[in-house]
C-alpha cells in the first residue's frame, strides 16, 4: 500500500476494527475513492485470513460500478505493486464486476445501487458503498445485512460528498446522530457503532494549489455549495432556495427571438393535459428563454403545433433545431410502440431539416441541475423574456419540501416551465467542474 494515497485522517480509518460502519463525508476531491480500496483491500487481507469468500463494493449507477470504482480499485492494487493475470496475485472480470485475489481466495463483487433489491442472498465480510449520498438508504441496508460474515473487520464503508442535508445519510450520521470530537476530524457515535471522518479538499496535500484556487472560484457563486463540495460540512442546498438567485430585475426582459442567431433549443416536461414546452436560443453571454407556451398542450401534437405557431417554418426553417426534455419522452407508447421524442422528430423535422434530439435517457438530478440553473443565474447569463409568464412564475416561486424535492403548485403546472429550461442548462452547460472524488 503506497502512502501516498492516504493523508491524515485515512490511516486511522482504515485501521480501525472497533466500530461497525464508516462514513468519509468530505469534499471533491478529497481522496475518498481512492481511500475506498485501500480501506476496503486491507480488509480482504485480514477478513480472508479468517476464511472470509466474498466482499462487496456498491455505486450508484452500473457505469460509475464500472468506470470508476472497478478502475479505481485496480489502479491501487497495481500503484501497490500487485501484478494481474491468472497467476499473478489478482484477476479483474469486466463482464461481471468482479475482483478474484488468487493468493487470498477471496472474491470482491461491484454491484450497482440502481436495484438494491437485487443485493441479496450475499454472505460477504465488509463492504464499500462509494457516492454513498447518491444511493437509497436500501442499499445501505441490504449492505448491513450481507455483511454476515463473522471477522475482526467485519464492516460498512461510505464515501460521499454530503450532497446537502435532505437526506438518509444525513439522518443517520448527522451531528444530532454522530458528535463531532472538538479539535479533530472525526465523529464517534454515543454507542461507537459508527465513526465519521470529516475532511476538506484542501486537505489532500497532493492537490496543486492552482487546482484548490479554481475551485474556490468555482463555487463563488454560493457560499453553501461551497461548504458542501468543498468543506465537507453537512448543509442544506435546496430548502426553500431552489431559484435563489434568480432576480427579476436581471433576469426578465425583451429578449425576442433573433432570426441572425442561427440555433434553438427545444424543451419539453412532459405531463398529462399541462405539457410545458420552453424554446431557448444561445445570445451574447448567455441564453435567452424566448418563447413558452402556457403549460396547456394536451400533448405532443398539440405543443408541436404552438411551437410551429410561434416559429412558422418559413422563417425559421433553416434554424438548427435541438431537442432536449424529460426523459420520459424515451418511453415507448403501448398503443403506437412510439417514444415521445420520435413523434415529436416525426412532426417537427419536416419543418426543421437540421433537428437534433439530444435529451439524455436519463433526467438530470434535480440538485445538479439546480446547480447548473443557479450559477447561470448568478453570472446573470439566462435572460427571460418578459412575454414568458410562467417561467417567470416558476422561476419566482419554485420551493422544496424538507426533503429537498420540488413542491408543486396545487394545479401542478407552476414548476414545469421552468424544469423544461433546467434541462436545457443542464445538458449545454453541464456542471461545472467533475464533483467525483479522487
């Protein structure tokens, strides 16, 4: 094991046999997937000394399972000096997510936290369950229950970047739940079940501090979002702040549509009877919402026509045309065996040769997109014509419930416009920087 990976805070965790379950909860870049192996690969030796079989490592997703956890975990046992291959000291199944350490005769299986009813029937020794915040508190659960195996470090890992406060982790390993030791980085619960480690990214001394430098300004546009990625602290991003900074004296105007500027986006959020359709077009420094329909298309047809009404292809045909939306529009139909997105290419690429569907299979998360959405804001680079009503309604009012989902107007409607312009922003901006550890 290189030290070099660890800093401090890390050995002791690693280390650690008397507590159950650990948390890193700290900011990007941190070092949390990189602590993740080593944390997990020192158990391997230890637990399959005393006849343990099987481990197991938990994400989010299939692809962060593979691309980063798999990839992370090899990386270590490699810059550890472990040679792959089948008489090497350690062999890696792509096609199934596995890790076989042939000196140890011990398994690690990857598994994804898209369908943590399917992490069953495990008898594994510990565990690793990286961007923990990301996952649902069954996964943490199922995790709990598999690690039946009886050894010395028979136990849950969790990295996370805390991701607000709106959450289960936070439930469980909050302040109110795990004290913080005054004067160091750790926290310890009242009954040392559980032991956090709380750390900065300025904490990983292996970071440039030109890197450290642009994060902070990165994340100037918001003090809370910088005591989440960065510090690590346990806040709230969403409660009652969902547009915050969107001002109306900034941000809504005559912003017409300009015939010159040769690119429109399209945004769809689907719902039934009040389909909201939101047309964007790139302008100096920004983007411009130029045109929003009233949330009252029926359904796809119905919003194709308001939006050929509003863009008679004479005009407008020339345009490059690019479709973002809810992902939902990717369902096919039982009835026509037609997603969303091919009616709507079917109805509007005759008009618009140069039409684009972009929208991803997936909707963003609604905490990154009210990142993306925020900082536009802030840098005063989303502009709203003033014709726009329910953008600028939504825009307005939008809220959160204590757990950090959108509330909805009693008629369901007020958000929608403005979730259709958050996917747009989402898709074309992106975040700002990556917000995996490393």
């Amino acid at each position: 094991m290189k030290e070099r990976t660890l800093h401090p805070g890390q050995r002791l965790l690693i280390e650690d046999k008397a507590h159950t379950e650990h948390l890193i909860v700290a900011g990007i870049r941190y070092g949390k997937s990189f602590c993740g192996p080593a944390w997990h690969y020192y158990r391997v030796k230890k637990n399959a000394a005393q006849g343990a079989k099987l481990s197991l490592v938990t994400a989010p997703d299939y692809k962060l399972a593979k691309q980063v956890c798999l990839t992370y975990y090899k990386n270590f046992l490699v810059a550890s000096g472990l040679n792959e291959g089948n008489y090497g000291d350690f062999r890696i199944n792509k096609s199934d997510l596995t890790i076989y350490f042939n000196r140890h005769d011990h398994t690690v299986l990857t598994l994804s936290g898209e369908t943590p009813d399917k992490i069953i029937a495990y008898t594994s020794s510990h565990a690793w369950n990286d961007e923990a915040a990301r996952s649902s508190k069954e996964v943490r659960d199922n995790l709990i229950q598999r690690n039946s195996f009886t050894c010395d470090h028979q136990q849950l890992l969790h990295t996370t970047t805390p991701l607000g406060s709106e959450h289960w982790l936070f439930d469980v390993f909050g302040p109110h739940k795990v004290p913080r030791i005054e004067g160091t980085q750790h926290s310890i619960s009242d009954k040392e079940s559980k032991i956090v480690l709380h750390g900065r990214t300025m904490d990983n001394p292996y970071l440039s501090r030109k890197y450290i430098a642009t994060l902070k300004r990165s994340f100037e546009f918001d003090t809370l979002y910088y005591a989440n990625h960065i510090l690590g602290e346990w806040v709230s991003l969403s409660r009652n702040r969902f547009y915050f900074k969107y001002d109306e004296t900034k941000h809504v105007g005559d912003f017409p549509p300009k015939f010159t500027t040769p690119h429109l986006y399209l945004s769809f959020d689907n719902n039934v009877g009040n389909l909201a359709v939101v047309a964007m077009q790139p302008n100096a420094g920004g983007t411009a919402v130029v045109w929003a329909n009233e949330c009252d298309a029926e359904n796809i047809p119905v919003a194709c026509e308001q939006f050929l009404r509003a863009f008679p292809p004479g005009t407008w045909g020339s345009h490059y045309l690019t479709i973002y939306g809810d992902a939902v529009l990717w369902d096919r139909s039982n009835q026509t065996h037609t997603t969303g997105f091919q009616l709507i290419r079917s109805l509007l690429q005759p008009h618009f040769p140069k039409l684009e569907v972009r929208a991803p299979r997936s909707n963003p998360l609604i905490h990154d997109r009210s990142i993306v959405t925020n900082r536009v804001f802030g840098e005063d680079r989303l502009k709203i014509h003033r014709n726009c009503k329910k953008v600028v309604l939504s825009a307005r009012t939008t809220q959160t419930t204590k757990e950090g989902k959108v509330k909805k107007d009693s008629k369901d409607i007020i958000t929608h416009p403005m979730e259709a312009v958050d996917r747009v922003l989402a898709a074309t901006e992106g975040l700002l920087i990556n917000r995996r550890a490393a």
